[in-house]
C-alpha cells in the first residue's frame, strides 16, 4: 500500500502513520487474506524497527552495565538460571540487527550507529567483567587459590567449537525473521541464544584473573558470534527484497552489501581456526582422559594386582587444552584400596606412568594413593 500512495504522488515529505486493527469482522476477511498475503513489513516499518533496535546511548549502556554485572555473577556462582537472565535484558543483538538493516536500505546514520554500539558495547562488557572481577580478588570474596577455569560456566565458555558459529549463524537469521515478520517477543529468545554478553564477561575475567588464554578465547566466542549474526541477518534482509529508493541507491546498497559479506565471511574464516584448534584440542583431552583412565583399570585386572582395586571413580586426570598446546604432561591421580599390612608393589606409580605413556603417546605424572581396607570374616 506504501508502494502505491508513493506512486499515486504522496512524497516522503507528508506523515504517513501505519496502525494495525485489532480486529477484523469481516465475511470476506478469506478473500482480503488472498489478496495481501504477504506477512512482511514494509521498509519504512523495518527502519523504524531498525532505529529502535539501536537505544539511545544512556539506555543502551545501562542495560549492558547491567546485564553484563549479572552475568558475571551468574558466571562466578556457577548459576545457569543467572546467566539466562543477564542475557534476557541484554541489548547487543539489537545493533547487529540495525546495522545489517542499515546497510540493505543503504541508510549511513543507522549503519555507523549500530557499528559504533556494537564495537563499544563490546568492549565496555569486557571491561566491566574486567573490573568486577580486580574488585572481587581485591575484596577477597573469592576462595583463596580458586581456579575460574574449573568453574563449569566459565569452562564452557572457553571451550568453544564449531557448533557455536552455527549458533550464532542461527541466532542471525532468526532475528531477521522475528523483525521481518513482526513478531519482536522472539527476539527475546534469540538473544538468549545467542549468548553475547557472557563470553565477554568470561573475557573480562580472564584479564582480571590473569589467565590471558581464558580471555582470548572468550573475546573470540564474542567476535565470531557478532560477525555471524551480522553477515546471516545481512544476507537474509537481502533476499528478503528489502532495498532503498531510487535505482542509484540501489546499486550502491548492493556494493555494500557483497564488500560486507566478503570482509566479515573473511573474518570469521580467520577467527574460526581458533575455534577449529579449540575443538580439536578439547577432543584429544578427552581421548587421552578416557584413555588413561580405561588403561587404569586393565592394568588393575591383571594378576600381579589381584589384591588391590580401584576406589568408585578414583582415576582423576588433569589434561587441560593449554597443557596440550604446551606440551605439558598430564596429571593423573589413581588411589587404590589395599589390605591393612600388604606390601605394595615396587614402583607401582613409575609402572603405570610407563603404561600410560606407552598406551597414549603422551607425557603423563602419576600419583598413586592408597587406602587401607578392614574386611571381617
């Protein structure tokens, strides 16, 4: 209908209000729903949308304040519940999304808005998990000696793989739809899916925690995730027809487009062999852990070790991916029961390092424990 009154002479200077009725009572409403059967916005809604997407700058930096002190909280207590609703009042899909409606309508206030929010959104989150964590270790509110990287959410969150760019690239397309189609309440699960605030979060802690590999990767989850989610919503506002007014303009929107696909698919290539190493690491640390810990158990069954067993879960390896990277060795703890007064067999923790090393074709320490057993007859 916009189309047609553009045609019909009303010009971009007049106010045109667009209303969505209630309710329709109407005995033909099946043949007006065969006429207009297109569910998509127009490109005026869509901008309109786009720039709401983008808050203003007091509104957007409260919220990521916010939403990433949550989430540091929710990553430091182990609380997926906390985290989720950090991500819920999250606002940094929103300029990924106006920035890709930006560049399709060929609009360069909306473009460098949403840019300049992502970019600054994005570090200000690292830099507020940064500082919450130096204020956590200085007020001593953390357990001496803790080790973040054993923390379940934040291990999470710096072993990422392949699976989370498909995530991302989901989560892209998915906000394009819910915008196109006008159904704004899913963009509150995309968000949720999407997952932006809390590796930046993890980021901000690594810093503050000194662990410089926790902090790299986690700024890497971030990046790929937001590059995604730019170059799928980008794509699909495209295919979607959505284009400027005027041919001119159009040409120009489309050069824009295909130079933006091209750097940010360039882009992700290149931050994606991290998370190509990443998963491969991880999955060499649980061969070798899954290794260890069945060659454990059949050395345990051979005769010479009949009168020993193992204690329920007893074989604990330590093989993280930087030791990996490193080539550090891994740590292997084995505690056994034994007989009170038996006599152990010599070396036993240099025999199974030996077994261990040979089986894994890796550098392994091991350390063997004992416990004492009292059976009545």
């Amino acid at each position: 209908m916009l189309e047609k009154l553009r045609k019909a002479g009303i010009s971009e200077d007049t106010y045109t209000i667009v209303l969505s009725p209630e309710m329709v009572i109407s005995k033909r409403i099946d043949v007006l729903k065969k006429r207009f059967p297109d569910q998509r916005i127009s490109r005026e809604e869509l901008i309109a949308r786009a720039e709401d997407l983008a808050p203003p700058a007091s509104t957007y930096i409260a919220f990521l304040v916010l939403s990433t002190a949550i989430a540091t909280g929710g990553l430091l207590l182990d609380s997926a519940a906390t985290i989720i609703g950090a991500m819920v009042i999250a606002p940094l899909m929103g300029p990924a999304i106006s920035t890709s409606v930006g560049t399709v309508v060929y609009d360069r206030k909306l473009i460098t808005r949403g840019l300049t929010l992502q970019v600054a959104g994005l570090l200000l989150a690292i830099a507020v998990g940064a500082f919450i964590g130096f204020l956590i270790t200085e007020l001593g509110m953390m357990p001496p000696g803790i080790d973040i990287r054993e923390i379940s959410q934040v291990a999470e969150r710096t072993n990422p793989t392949f699976l989370s760019l498909f995530l991302a690239l989901g989560s892209g397309i998915a906000g394009a739809i819910s915008i196109i189609r006008n159904a704004g309440s899913a963009l509150v699960g995309v968000a949720i899916a999407a997952a932006l605030v809390p590796p930046a979060a993890t980021s901000g802690l690594g810093f503050a925690f000194g662990l410089p590999a926790v902090a790299i990767i986690s700024a890497v989850l971030v990046l790929v995730n937001v590059l995604a989610i730019n170059i799928s919503a980008l794509i699909l506002f495209w295919l979607s027809g959505f284009r400027p007014l005027g041919s001119s303009a159009v040409g120009r929107a489309r050069k824009a487009v295909v130079l933006n696909i091209l750097v940010l698919g360039v882009a992700i290539a290149i931050l994606s062999t991290v998370l190509g190493l990443v998963t491969y690491v991880s999955s060499q640390t649980a061969l070798i852990e899954q290794q260890a810990k069945a060659e454990v158990s059949v050395m345990l069954n051979e005769s010479e070790y009949e009168d020993m067993r193992l204690v329920t879960e007893s074989v604990d390896v330590s093989y993280r991916p930087a030791d990996l990277i490193l080539n550090e060795p891994a740590r292997v703890i084995v505690i056994l029961y034994r007989r009170a007064g038996q006599e152990l067999p010599p070396g036993i923790a240099q025999r199974i390092d030996d077994r261990l090393t040979e089986f894994t074709g890796r550098e392994v320490r091991v350390r063997v424990g004992f416990i004492e057993a009292q059976q009545t007859t």
